[in-house]
C-alpha cells in the first residue's frame, strides 16, 4: 500500500516540473527568442502569463496551444 502523503508529494512534483518561470525559460522551451515571448504574451489566446510581474507558463497549455495553432 502506498503512502497518500508520498502520492501527494509525486503529484506537486510532477505538476512544478510542468512550470516554466521567466521569459528565458519559456524561450528556451519553445525555441525562440525573450523578445517574441514578450511578444507572444500579449496575444490573449496565448497561454503565457504575467501574474506578479514575471513571466510564467505550464508546458502543458504552451504545448497543447501549439498543437490548435493554424499551421
């Protein structure tokens, strides 16, 4: 039988692995430079966020926003 507080702990992991902070990360994982994140920040339908002043972003939402991007 597993531990729920280890089931839980597997969980916030898995789901802070899926964060990216700052524009460099999110640059980083979409291959792009800082400069079109802060670009891409502005479209609303972009899954980039700027909660208290930094950038922030869940791989997740990024990648399923590529996928419905028209080609």
């Amino acid at each position: 039988m597993t531990n729920p507080v280890d089931d839980v702990l597997a969980e916030i992991a898995a789901w802070r692995a899926g964060k990216l902070w700052g524009a460099s990360m999110i640059a980083a994982f979409l291959g792009v430079s800082e400069s079109w994140v802060y670009d891409l920040a502005k479209d609303p339908n972009c899954p980039i966020y700027k909660p208290s002043g930094r950038y922030f972003a869940l791989k997740s939402e990024l990648i399923e926003w590529l996928r419905t991007k028209p080609a």
